[in-house]
C-alpha cells in the first residue's frame, strides 16, 4: 500500500521495504533500545514542573505577606484611625522624633522635617501613599518588578531611618530586613 502511494503521489517508482526492529533483515547492526532516556526524560521534566511549582508557591506567599506588611501601614494610617492629623494622638510624624537619635545616614533630612511640620505632614502623607500602592500592587502580582523596587526603597528608607533598635520598636528591623529579603 505503501508503495502503490509513492508511486501515485510522487510520480516515483520504488521499491519500499519497512521493517520493525524486530524483523529486521539486517542482524549485524544493533537496535539500540532508548526508552529507558525517553522516561528519564519525562521525569526529569516532571521534576522541574514540581521545582517550578513549588518555587512559585513561595514567591507568592512572600509576595503576599510583604505586601500585606507595607499596604497595613497605609490601611492603619488612614482607614483604621487616621495618623495623619498633626494635632492628635499617635500622629505619625512623632515616630520621626524617635528614629532622630539613632538614624543612619539620613539624620540631617529628618532633623530638617521634623524641624518643619508641614513639611513633614506632606513627607509622611506621600510615604504612606507610596507604601499603599506598592504594597496593594505587590500583593496583587501588578508590575512586580517595579513594585520589588518600591518595596527595597521603603525597607531601605525604613532600616536608615530607626537605625540600630533606639527607642523605636523591633518592628521597624523586621519591616525592612523582610523588605530586603523579598
């Protein structure tokens, strides 16, 4: 059948012989038998679905506990109790006098906003906002490149801002060493 196809299709006349390895006429040359490298194949990507799986399980749930932990800011800030009115209890600006003492690096710039309240007002409103949106944005799965930048600015503004546990809480080392971590 093979044969009378060739010939109809291709206008070629031949003579077609198949064979099955096992009625091969031709014993000197050896079969070689591959499936044993065609399921290690198999499992080996099987494997490496498993690794991708499971690598994503976690990125996931970091992505979704640094997230919570920047966005928690921005909800207990403005939606639980606003801390963003200067003239009332646990206002946030007053965390910056404590992060003064004991920042790194960035000592003059707070000594500056803490030396100029409406400066400091519209510094910790545009932080807040900013933590917000990268934290919504990093849980979400939105431009998360761009939002693990975010999350490094604000861990790294954070871990320069309390210095070395002052009087400020553990809090803030935990927030930006996981910062750093994610």
């Amino acid at each position: 059948d093979l044969q009378r196809m060739i010939e109809k299709e291709l206008h070629v006349q031949m003579k077609v012989q198949v064979h099955t390895p096992h009625t091969d006429p031709r014993p000197q040359e050896p079969v070689a038998d591959l499936s044993g490298f065609i399921d290690m194949e198999i499992e080996e990507k099987q494997n490496m679905q498993q690794s991708y799986s499971l690598f994503g399980m976690f990125t996931f749930a970091l992505r979704l506990v640094v997230g919570w932990t920047y966005f928690s800011a921005f909800w207990r800030r403005l939606i639980l109790e606003n801390k963003l009115i200067p003239d009332t209890a646990g206002y946030i600006g007053e965390k910056f006098n404590h992060f003064l003492p004991n920042s790194f690096g960035i000592k003059p710039l707070i000594e500056y906003l803490v030396s100029n309240p409406e400066q400091l007002w519209w510094s910790m409103v545009i932080f807040t906002i900013i933590e917000g949106i990268v934290g919504l944005l990093f849980m979400l799965g939105f431009f998360t490149r761009l939002m693990s930048i975010g999350v490094l600015s604000l861990a790294t503004g954070i871990l320069l801002g309390s210095g070395w546990l002052g009087t400020t809480c553990l809090d803030e080392w935990q927030i930006g060493v996981l910062g750093i971590a994610a």
